[in-house]
C-alpha cells in the first residue's frame, strides 16, 4: 500500500522503481518511509516474474 501511494510521485509513470532518476519510490525507501525490507520483496517478486517469462 505505501509503495503505491508513493509511486504516484515518481517522475516517470511507467517507473519500474528500480533504476530510474526521479524514482519516489528508491528515496522514500532511502528516507526510511517505506522499508528496505518491503522494498527487497517487491525486487524479489520482479525478479522473479522475470525468470517465469523467459
């Protein structure tokens, strides 16, 4: 949920919040407002969503 609402500043709308400049999601994770280890999951999740595509 907060990842969501944070997203929704990020500076680019198709951010996968990983790379890309502007990401609000990669500062509010820096910040501490959303923790690292929420964050570490939604990388994990893509990560793997990515090996089930190939």
């Amino acid at each position: 949920p907060e990842m969501m609402r944070v997203a929704s500043g990020c500076r680019f709308y198709n951010c996968t919040h990983t790379h890309e400049p502007g990401c609000a999601v990669v500062k509010a994770v820096r910040s501490g407002e959303i923790a690292l280890a929420r964050y570490e999951s939604y990388l994990k999740m893509l990560d793997e969503d990515d090996k089930y595509r190939k």
